[in-house]
C-alpha cells in the first residue's frame, strides 16, 4: 500500500534514502482511526493524514478492536532509512466516549512520564510533545465535528514496546520513565537527521540549565563519559553527551545564557578541534593525523616522527610514537593550546570553554588553559545544588 512518501527521499554517499513518519504522527493516525470507528460505527482499514510539514500520509490501521463505547487501534511507526530504535513499533491509540464533554488526552503503557523539571510537559504528565500533542487533539475534535458527536472523549496513547525502548533512548538522562517519547515536530522523519540529534542536545542541556547548572560538564562519546566517571572527581550525573556536535553545542550554550562548558574527551574526537574542525564525524572531516603530525613539528620533533605519525591509523598508535620520540608532552601543549584558541573562536569569548584531554592507552594528556577554573566552577555548583535539592526533599 501507498503511503504519500513515495516520492520523498534525500540521495547520501550515491543510495536514496527513504522519508519515514514520526511517532506523533503514528498516534495521531490511531487516535483518528479509532475516533472514525467509534462515532461512525464502521470498519476501517485506513487512514489519512495531514502531518505539519504538508505531507499527506495514509497508513494502515492495525490491531482493531472495538467495544459499544471504545476503540483501540494502531499504526506501526516506519522510520524510512533512518537509524532509530523505534522503527517498525506499534502506536495505539484507545478512544473512548465520556458523559463529560470536551477531550482527555493521557498516555498508557510503553509512553513515559516527566519526574524533572525542564521539559515541555509538567512533572507527572505523559512525555507527549506539544507538536504531537495538538495533532492528535486536532484529529479527535474534528472527526467529533465530522459526526455530530457532542459527548466527551477520553483518548490514551501506548506503545506496549515502548517500556524497553525507553531504556535506550535518552529519556532516562531527561527523567523520563516508563517509556518512550511521542515526538516530532514536522511529523515526519528525513534520513540520519543531524537536526533530530543536535535538538535531543538542546533538549539534555536546557533541562540542565533550568536545574541551575550554569556551567556544563558535556562527553562527546562513551570514552568520554566512562573516563569522567572513572577518572575524574566531578558529578558524572550531571554530565550530558554532546557527540559530535561541539560547535552547535557551543552555539546553543550561548544562545540559552550557559556561563561555560568543560568538555571530557578522547583524544581521537577533539584533536580535530586543534584545526577547528567543530563536527567530530569521520564522514565531515579526518585530520586527526595531520593536525597531530603539525603539532609535534610546532613541538620541535624531527620530520622522521612526524612521517611516522602520518602513517598511524589510530592515535593511540600516534601516541606511541610521540612517546618513542620523547615528545609527548611538548605535542599535547601545542595540541592543547590550539583546542582552547578554537574553542573560543567559536564562542567569540563569550563563555568560559575548555577540555579535558585523555586516550585509553595513555590516560590523562592533559587540560586546556580554562580548564581548571571550570572544574573549580563545576564543582562548587554541584555542591550548591545538591544543597538545595536536599533542602526540598527534607521539606
């Protein structure tokens, strides 16, 4: 069956790539299939939708069931060709008719609930985003108007996968329990978005921001995150994962009022970063040899070592050669400081930024110029914090 996204797709590395539709579009779909079965009376098979961005969806209606007074059915999620753990999953969507008019909206198994401050819903409330949210509200008041129907309804979104899912997803970095979020702003999905990505960053760092943290502690990756909780004597709980994404990181830091950020790296991401490279991605840039290599001739290596890191595949291998060459040390200054000269490049020296710098083989390599006055920050907001969290939870 033809869904509307047939002529949708973007072209990356010579493939065409599939659209996909969101799961707020998936729960809007249920909600108004299964509002069409419960006021008509009727079986359907199928349902149109129109998502924000324009497009017009019909996707199959799945799981039926119906009752006098309820319906239940679903849609299943189809992410297109993009990477997501939710692809192929099943949204429901249970209306049911209420004597109190107007319309409630609540999620149900698999949908997760806010236990922090600084999302869009309340504490208590189901992890429904307000895009999806109107959608689905939209879908059930006007298939009401459509038949007449005065009474009132009572709509519960779930996706009984969603409870395992969650645990993969950032939700419980949020404080989102329970379960998936029901997202997405366009309602549909466009291949490996950088946007969906860079957005769940925002969304990590404003909840941080509006828990008082006004400088942040941010890991590009897992070796990042496992060294600071290893390694290191700041809040690891605090921490959030920046991926690739340093240069929006920064710019979005500065645009919410954030006052600095130290980020904790392996040295294979953010050597890049000693030549300005500010999206860490293999697929954006490389360079970790040659900006490596022109560090150490800046440190006064012999041309011999920097041919020989010129060959190294990795830079734990390039590490070894500095080491050989008795270099280390001189290299991780030069290093060091062009990552701070770029970091505050990127920010015009509006916020405080600096980096912590490290490799699985070698450890601790060393810290950029601001990077202990942040530490120093970091740690005295924690404590200020934790002081005022535990003041709440006595009263």
């Amino acid at each position: 069956m033809k869904n509307g996204l047939e002529d949708y797709y973007v072209i990356r590395g010579n493939k065409k790539m599939r659209f996909g539709y969101t799961t707020g579009s998936c729960a809007a779909a249920a909600c108004k299939g299964a509002t069409e079965i419960l006021l008509s009376g009727q079986k359907r098979e199928t349902v149109s939708l129109m998502t924000p961005k324009g497009i017009l969806l019909t996707l199959q209606l799945k799981d039926i069931h119906t009752e006098p007074d309820k319906v239940t059915c679903a849609i299943q999620k189809d992410a297109g060709d993009d990477p997501d753990t939710t692809n192929g999953i099943l949204v429901y969507a249970t209306v049911q008719k209420t004597k109190t008019p107007g319309i409630l909206l609540d999620g149900g198994i698999g949908v997760g609930r806010v236990t922090k401050a600084g999302l869009s819903q309340k504490i208590g409330e189901a992890a429904i985003n307000p895009v999806p949210k109107a959608m689905i509200l939209r879908e059930a008041t006007e298939t009401a108007e459509k038949y007449d129907y005065e009474g009132g309804l009572k709509i519960i979104i779930s996706v009984p996968e969603g409870v395992e899912i969650g645990k993969k997803t950032f939700n419980p970095r949020l404080g989102i329990t329970g379960g998936i979020s029901i997202l997405g702003t366009s309602g549909i999905v466009e291949p490996m978005s950088e946007a969906a990505l860079i957005q769940s960053i925002h969304v990590e760092m404003k909840q941080h921001f509006s828990q008082g943290e006004e400088y942040i502690l941010a890991t590009p990756g897992n070796y990042g995150a496992d060294y600071l909780r290893e390694h290191m004597d700041l809040p690891y709980e605090r921490n959030i994962k920046c991926s690739n994404y340093v240069g929006e990181t920064i710019d979005m830091a500065i645009d919410m009022g954030v006052k600095g950020i130290l980020f904790i790296s392996h040295i294979g991401k953010f050597i890049k970063v000693a030549a300005g490279i500010m999206n860490t991605h293999s697929h954006c840039a490389d360079a970790r040899m040659e900006v490596l290599a022109s560090n150490a001739i800046r440190a006064g290596a012999p041309l011999e070592c920097a041919k020989e890191i010129l060959n190294a595949s990795t830079t734990d291998e390039a590490l070894d050669i500095l080491n050989r060459y008795q270099i280390t040390q001189q290299t991780m200054k030069e290093i060091l400081d062009r990552i701070q000269f770029y970091l505050n490049h990127r920010s015009y020296e509006q916020i405080l930024l600096g980096a912590v710098i490290f490799s699985n083989t070698c450890g601790y390599l060393g810290q950029t110029a601001d990077a202990a006055e942040l530490i120093e920050k970091i740690n005295e907001q924690n404590i200020r914090i934790s002081g005022i969290q535990s003041d709440q939870k006595d009263h």
